[in-house]
C-alpha cells in the first residue's frame, strides 16, 4: 500500500490490540501480549499486510491501565516513527458523560461510544 495509514491500538489488561486504517478501510489487524511488546514483531506483522511501518501518518491509543500507556504508546512509536496520541490525554471525547462519577468510565469504553456515534 502506497498511501499513507493510521495505527490505532486499545491496550487492555494482558494484551494490545491494533487495526491499521488506509482511506475508509480497516486493512490490518492484531494482537500482542504484553509481555511481549517487540518493536521488531509489529514492523514484521505491518510489512507482512503489506504495510510500510515508515509510511504511518498517526496512531492512536486507547488503555483501561494507565500505568501502562506511556510503554505501549513507545512500542507503537519505535515501530512506527509515527506521533502517538492517548486518548484521555492528547485526544479528548465530544460525548458528555452524564454518569454520577465520570473518572469511573474507562477510555476504552468512551472510545469504543465514539465508535459507535460515528457510525
């Protein structure tokens, strides 16, 4: 693919999951453990769907473990050379939540309500 894309990953309890976006596609997609976050594993998964990592415009991330977002959003960036974005932090909602203690509601959750409204 000659075009640039965007990288977009949730990284949850034990895992990450990513999708890489071209245009209006979901052309990619995949799963790593945490424990196993190699920068040389998501070029080779990238190049494998036909992907140049170096051609990455964006990605963006969403966590449920905070404490855990600054080491995923450097792994996506390594392998990438592309600016990570968190959600929370450097990306924000439009959604008002209308919940009695907003903070409670995790990013993914708010993420995947984003989904959902833009479709």
């Amino acid at each position: 693919m000659s075009e640039c894309w965007r990288l977009y990953a949730d990284a949850g309890n034990s895992a990450v999951k990513w999708a890489a976006r071209g245009g209006d596609r979901w052309i990619a997609q995949g799963r790593r453990d945490l424990d196993a976050l190699d920068t040389d594993v998501l070029r080779s998964e990238l190049v494998a769907a036909g992907l140049n990592p170096d051609e990455c415009a964006h990605a963006a991330l969403v966590s449920s473990r905070p404490s855990l977002a600054d080491r995923v959003m450097h792994w996506l960036a390594d392998a990438t050379g592309a600016g990570v974005r968190l959600l929370g932090r450097d990306l924000t909602s439009g959604i008002v939540v209308d919940y009695h203690d907003p903070t409670e509601i995790g990013q993914d959750r708010l993420a995947a309500a984003e989904g959902a409204l833009a479709l």
